[in-house]
C-alpha cells in the first residue's frame, strides 16, 4: 500500500492505495465520487473520464501513480460558482441523455473541446466526441447541446 | 450449502410477454384510502387485479399514488426507468389528470416494497398500460378532491377544476391542494367513497402530455449525483468479484482458495459452482479472484463455434415447450401455390448472435440485516421477477427480500436477469457486509445474454400480376414477434422453429422483430425483382390500407422514391422497408455510396413513425434516433464470434458499435394520430433499419444481401 497526494475539484485528497489501482476506482471507492462510470476498463468508451490537467482522460486506465500531483476535475467538480457549467445546462435542454451513463464522461469532453475550440463545426463536434459511447446512441441530441453550449459561452462572452 | 442455489438464474429465452390478441375494456373502482392525513388511491380493474392479486403476485398492496398535505403528489410503480423516458412520462400522466405542476409530482419506481407490480419493462408496455392506470388513478383523485372542495362551499362539483394544484369553483370557492388535504379529516372524509371508473382528459384538451417536458432527475444525471446501481454505497460495504469459467460448458472440478484466503480483508465464498469473493476494494478483489482463477480445475466440454452456428441450430432443433414452443400457422395451399406462380424465389437470411452492451454492465449492491431479511438494489426489466429469484435463490419468503431498482443506466431488453443480485447477496451474506459487485465489460459480454441469432428460410410466388400468392417463411431460433407477414398473401405458412441455442439469448429490443423483419422485407424485394417491379410500387399493390402503408408511403414521398431511379448515379442505391409490432409502424428508406472496392456508406436515412397519440414529441423524437442508430450497428457491424467455448470479440475495441461518427445524416417524420391511442415507441423503429440498407444494397448491385452484418 502506498499513500497517494490526489488535488481533485480543488481538494487535496490523502489515499493509501494499492500503487497499481486505477483512478476510477479509487475516485468511486475511497472517495464517493461515482460520477465518474466503468464502462469497459480499457479506455475504449470514455465513461470515466476525468479532467487531467484540464485534458480529457479515460480514469480506468490512469494509474494512481499518474495521476499523482495533477488537477484533476470529476463531473462533480465541474459546475461554476455554484452553478452549472453551460455544457451541464446544454445537456438538460437538449434533452441530450437517455440512460445518462455516459453523460459525465460526455460533458467533460464536451467542456475541454469548447474550451479549446470555443466555435467548433458539427465536424469538429463529432470528431471530437468520437470516443465517447453513448449506446442508448442519443448523439444528435448530444451534437445540438455542444452545439448550444458553444452559443451559451458565447452569450456569456 | 444452500439448497436453492444452484441453477437458481434461469436464461431467459425469449420475452414471454407478447402482445394479447385481445383487450376489452374494463371497470375501473377506485377506491381511497386515508393517510391519516393527505390521500392514497387505489386503483383496480374489477375482476382482474386488487390487493390479493398483488399479493399473490408478491406486490405490495400499496397505493398508486399519494397525495401529501404539502400539496405534492406522489405516483407508485413498478415499471423502470432504462433512459426511455417512463419517469418522465408517468410524472406527466399525473400532472396532466390531477392538474398540478410537473414539479410538484415525484414517481418511485420498481422499488418491491413500496411500488404495485406493474410486469416488466419490456414489450412497449408503459405505454399504453401503465400510463392509463396512472391517468385514471390521477383522474379519480382528481374527482374526488373537487368534490371535498365543493362540498365546503354547498357547490355542484360538476363545475368544480383544478388547475396548477389550486380547485377553484365559479362561485368563488378557492383552495390550495395542499390546504384541502393537511385541512380535511380524510378518514371521515373518504368514508365509502369510490370512483368507477373516472374520466381521463380527452387527448384534444392535454395541457401537459403532448408537451416535451424536461427529463425528471437531469440535473442529477448531468453534475453526476444521480446513483445507479453501480453507485450505490452502504456502511461496511465491501466490492465482489466472481470466479468465472474458462469457457462454456467448463465444470468446476476443484479450487484451492487458501492464498485467496490469506490476502488481508478477503472473504472467499464458495456454494457449489459458485466461488467469489469480497474485499475491501474491487481491486483487492479482482486479485482475489485471480488467484482462485490459478488454484481452480475445470473440466471442459464441447461447444460450438460462430462459424458454424447456422448448420448448428438447423440441425438442433427441439420442441422447446411452453413459451419456447415452436409454432406454424397456414392459411390455404402454400406447396400448390409455388407450383402455380408466375415466377418464384428462395431466401436463407441469416441473422448472428449480438449484444444489448448497456454502458452501465450488471451491478447490483446487497445487504442483510440481522434479522435474514435482504435488500438488493440492482438494474433489472423485471425486478419483482427478479426479487422472486433472489427469495428463491436462498430459500427466502418473497416478503423477506426488497428489491429497489435505481434508474440504470441501460437496457434494451438485456437486463431481465438478476445474477448480479444474486451473486452480491451472496457473497454479502458470506462476508457479513454489504456487498457492491459490478460485472466487468468481458463478464457482460460473455456472461450476459445475447440477441437470439436466427436462421431465416423464404420462399415465395407472385402471379403474373405481382400479386404475392405464396409465402412460406421459417425462423429458426430468433423469435416469434412480427412472424406475421403483413402483406396480403391467399396461401402461407409461417413458423418459428424452436433450437438449442449454443449461447444464452433472451429478449433485445423489438425482439426477433429485427430478424424478422429483415428476412421479409428483403426478401420483399426479390419478389419485387421477379415480378418485374419496383419495390415501393410492389408493397403498394400488395398491402392493404391502413397505418403500415400510410408510413410507407409518406416515407416514399419524404424520401423523394423514384420508380428504378433512372437519374441516379451508378455508386448508389436505394432501399425502403416497412414493419409493425408492439401497436406502432414504421418506414424508412435509405441511401447508400458504393465505395468501389465492395464497402459501403449509408449517406442518409428517412423514417417515419406512427405511435397514436404523441405523448412527450421530443422524448419520442430521441427513441426514433436512438432506434435508428442502434439498429444501424445491428446491421452494419455488430456480430459476436465464438468459438471453443470463449467469446472472441467481447470487448469495445473489437465489438464496435455506433458512434458519433457513424449517424448519418437522418430525415425523421413523427405522424402524430391524436385519434389514436398512444403505442409504446422505444422499439418499433428499430426494425426497418437493417433491410432498408440491404434493399439499397440489393438496388446498386443486383446481388440480393442475405445476412447481418452488412458492412
């Protein structure tokens, strides 16, 4: 068992783990942050992802070790000033979620891509969305909340 | 050992629910009942259901709604929540009968002890079940409470409505819902009242189903705080993880579990067959595993591969029995029929075993108290079945087990079983703590059931006419649902042959509608080609009036269909197909690329759909999409391959399913019926997607496509 100095949605976080652990499971089982989902384990549906350093990034293959010493953002960290981040609010009026499992993994990359691409077309939309599955496959709902949260920050501009 | 536990998680085969050939209407009673304060509602169909028939049924008699003193109203049932939208729906229901804000209304759903045994969620039955019971429930309240309000004020509650949760009369009378119900001695108040069969509102007058409220709970769903299953946490609570064969048809001969045992926190239950064990972390656990994995002998069997199986089921047919059984129906002379057609056709369509790959995998949480009582909360389509399985699994009263099904996080048909509950309640009641167990994404592939495969055989005349004289059409091992041909056709024989299927199968969504409207409308096609017709005009002639063929042909003009398509490009081809179950009809058409080097794009998608009475547009609106797209998946790519008792391809990487990139761009049109009543739509237009494309296929390249995958 090793201890680990984890900075998650702002906290500094002490855990004594298993040096091999994945992130995921140490955010869902040593520090009730279940936002993040399993989906598959081997990064292939984008359920867990977390903000690493403000990068989208698949918690179920991200060793402790890795994620020691970085910013790291969970669903429940998202949310601004007590709000929710425009993608959150996007996604509830887009209705762009059946299920919902998928929806965090979904709005952490949605919210790292705007941020990188504040305007982006349907093209850079589904590019970069490509590695989330939704398998309730609500995606053009999901396309016209990124879309309309690119128009909320924007409004808020 | 437990003696009930072995073999205690039974496949479920098919969904042993199809559609009743009939409905009669019935006499509702509603009968009231007082919380002491604020009011319950009981609803019953007289002769068919009540507080015994939910008893014996294992239900809870309980109310299916409540109203608080605070004014709120709180709505039971039994149905789940998988992301079709029924939380949102029957929310809707009661607000739009009880003339309340949506706010103001909560739904607990699936929870054994507290919520009536509606049946499973499967079969689009919410729809046009439940929701009726709730909107009568709510519409007996609702006459019920005007009819206090007025009797305060010597008023005739004929006049009396009710409108965002305040009953007001013309002759000034004024009340809060709230204020009547903590302000009334309800058990004086209900003292012999009922209500038969109270009046919902007529579809024209809805002021709130027929409108796309928001989805209840999305605000939890998007900042994470929702729990599914997987989510779920208790005092004490430990992670499982569960031995698993090597392969099919593998028989555990012996395990030596001492180094599982001597990890620290590990507990190490074995009852039978059944070896796992808990720890204080899912990774603790999964080593656990491992090294039992190590110290276990199994003897291993025989099984078939993937690369066989159509050979395979047609040469192990059986009788099946009870709602496996196969089934034949014949109308006229089929094999004279075939001798006399102007041409004839043959079809072998063939259909592989896929899987439902619900992002959330099976997961349940289970903990008993002291006194063997136990509750699970798990994602199950059946959980009062499912409750029943976790009694019987360990010898228990139904009465002793609660089953609480959060809203999980998929389903389609995939999650009838409770295995997850099964095996988390055990290894809780081995560790002496709760027990949180999620299959992994390879259990769940491998573990879980499957989309029945299907070999379909056709065979078919039309006469010199194109009219369709003989239909003889064969399902071995898929299913019956849409069996039925809706064409008109004098001479048929249709069956469902029943097969040892090598993989576990149970129910998907639309069922083996998907298979069989596949092999049909394709093979529509190639009558279509021997007749010497085109396709849509081919249907046009052979189907009669009514809502399939109004879909069809407001798909055709939609689509811009054009008989042979003499303008088209030589890369392209075209494709429309039709279908319907469950009370609901679908068309779509489809356009694909030839890329020249034999693969394929599907360059755009047109449907139209018809469900009755639209209930919630965009709600609907989402269905279709997700529909359209998943059934994409199952006819382009998805197919699991096997072999030596292993699954090949059971992970994301190697099984792929639709993504973002894969929607084409889709044209959907929603024929909303307000005359008729609302049809069930998370299934149906699922159906027509598959031999759409293959039409199109079928239309560029003259080579009629006979089996799934396309792509």
């Amino acid at each position: 068992m090793t201890e680990f100095m984890l900075r998650i949605n702002g906290a500094d976080h002490t855990v004594t783990s298993d040096p091999d652990r994945s992130l995921l499971q140490t955010l869902r089982e040593d520090l009730d942050l279940t936002g993040a989902k399993y989906g598959c384990g081997e990064g292939a549906c984008r359920s867990c992802t977390v903000l690493l350093d403000g990068r989208p990034t698949a918690a179920c293959v991200t060793p402790l070790s890795r994620a020691e010493g970085r910013e790291i953002v969970t669903i429940e960290g998202l949310g601004e000033d007590g709000g929710l981040h425009p993608v959150q609010q996007a996604f509830i009026d887009e209705h762009a979620m059946q299920c919902g499992y998928c929806v965090p993994g979904m709005i952490l990359t949605a919210a790292a891509l705007l941020r990188d691409n504040p305007d982006p077309d349907p093209e850079a939309i589904v590019s970069g969305m490509n590695g989330n599955i939704c398998r309730c496959c609500n995606y053009p709902n999901i396309v016209r909340a990124v879309e309309r949260a690119a128009a909320l920050r924007h409004a808020e501009a | 050992m437990t003696a009930h536990f072995d073999g205690a998680v039974e496949p479920e085969r098919y969904e042993f629910s199809e559609k009743p050939r009939y409905r009669f209407s019935v006499s509702r009673r509603a009968f009231l009942q007082s919380m002491g304060a604020g009011l319950a509602v009981l609803t019953f169909a007289e002769g068919v259901s009540g507080p015994e028939a939910w008893a014996q049924g294992g239900g809870t008699p309980t109310g299916r709604l409540e109203i608080g003193t605070d004014g709120t109203v709180t709505v039971f049932t039994g149905k789940v929540e998988v992301g079709q939208g029924s939380r949102t729906q029957i929310a809707m229901a009661a607000a739009e009968e009880l003339g309340v804000p949506l706010d103001d209304v909560r739904v607990v759903m699936s929870d054994t002890d507290r919520a009536p045994n509606d049946g499973g969620t499967f079969g689009s039955h919410t729809t046009p079940r439940t929701v009726p019971e709730v909107r009568e429930a709510a519409a007996a309240a609702r006459t019920i409470l005007i009819e206090l309000a007025c009797e305060r004020w010597d008023a005739d509650p004929a006049d009396g409505a009710i409108q965002d949760g305040v009953i007001r009369h013309p002759g000034g009378g004024e009340i809060t819902l709230a204020e009547l119900a903590s302000d009334t001695d309800m058990d004086e108040a209900l003292a012999g009242r009922s209500v038969e069969s109270p009046a919902v509102t007529a579809v024209a007058d809805w002021r709130v189903l027929g409108e796309s409220a928001p989805k209840a709970d999305a605000e939890a769903i998007v900042t994470g705080a929702h729990r599914y299953p997987s989510d779920v946490r208790r005092p004490g609570m430990r992670y499982g993880k569960v031995l698993r064969a090597p392969a099919y048809e593998a028989r555990l001969v012996d395990v030596d579990t001492a180094a599982a045992e001597a990890m620290e926190g590990v507990t190490v239950v074995r009852d039978g067959d059944f070896v796992g064990c808990a720890a204080p972390t899912t990774r603790q656990a999964q080593r656990a595993v491992e090294a039992l994995a190590e110290g276990a002998e199994w003897e291993l069997g025989d099984h078939p591969s993937s690369a066989d199986l159509f050979e395979y089921l047609k040469a192990n047919t059986g009788s099946g029995g009870g709602r496996f059984s196969s089934q034949e129906d014949t109308e006229g002379d089929v094999a004279e029929a075939m001798e006399n057609g102007a041409a004839t056709v043959r079809g072998s369509y063939k259909v592989p075993y896929i899987q439902h790959a619900p992002m959330e995998p099976r997961a349940a949480a289970a903990e008993w108290d002291g006194e063997g009582r136990l509750t699970v909360w798990t994602g199950t389509q059946r959980p009062f079945d499912v409750r029943n399985d976790v009694a019987d699994a360990f010898g228990l009263q139904r009465g002793q087990v609660r089953l609480i099904m959060p809203d999980t996080g998929g389903g389609f048909g995939g999650k009838h079983t409770g295995d997850a509950a099964i095996e988390a309640a055990k290894l809780a009641q081995g560790a002496g703590h709760p027990v949180s167990l999620q299959w992994t994404r390879d259990e769940e592939f491998a573990w879980a059931y499957f989309r029945p495969a299907g070999l379909l055989e056709t065979a078919g005349a039309v006469d010199s006419d194109g009219r369709i004289t003989a239909w003889d059409f064969t399902n071995y091992n898929s299913g019956r649902a849409a069996l039925q041909s809706p064409y008109n056709t004098p001479n048929k024989r249709e069956r469902f042959q029943f097969c040892d299927s090598p993989l576990r199968e149970g129910s998907y969504r639309a069922l083996a509608a998907v298979a069989n409207a596949f092999a049909r409308e394709a093979f529509i096609d190639r009558l279509a080609a021997a007749a010497d017709m085109d396709p849509l005009a081919f249907r046009l002639l052979n189907l009669p009036n009514g809502r399939l063929r109004d879909v069809l042909e407001a798909a055709a003009e939609r689509f811009g269909w054009s008989a042979g398509w003499p303008d088209a490009p030589a890369d392209r081809g075209y494709g429309i197909a039709c279908g319907t179950e469950k009370g609901s009809y679908v068309a779509t058409a489809a356009e694909i690329a030839l890329d020249g080097d034999g693969g394929f794009e599907v360059e755009r998608l047109c449907v139209v759909f018809e469900c009755g009475a639209v209930q919630h547009p965009r709600n609907l609106r989402a269905q279709i999409e997700g529909c359209v797209i998943m059934g994409l998946g199952a006819a382009l790519t998805e197919e699991i391959h096997f072999e030596d008792g292993k699954i090949l391809n059971g992970r994301f990487n190697a099984y792929p399913v639709p993504r973002f990139r894969d929607t084409p761009p889709m044209d959907i049109e929603v024929l909303d019926r307000r005359d008729l009543p609302s049809a069930g739509a998370g299934e149906t237009p699922i159906i027509a997607v598959a031999p759409a494309i293959a039409n199109a296929l079928f239309q560029a390249t003259g080579e009629p496509r006979e089996k799934l995958p396309l792509a």
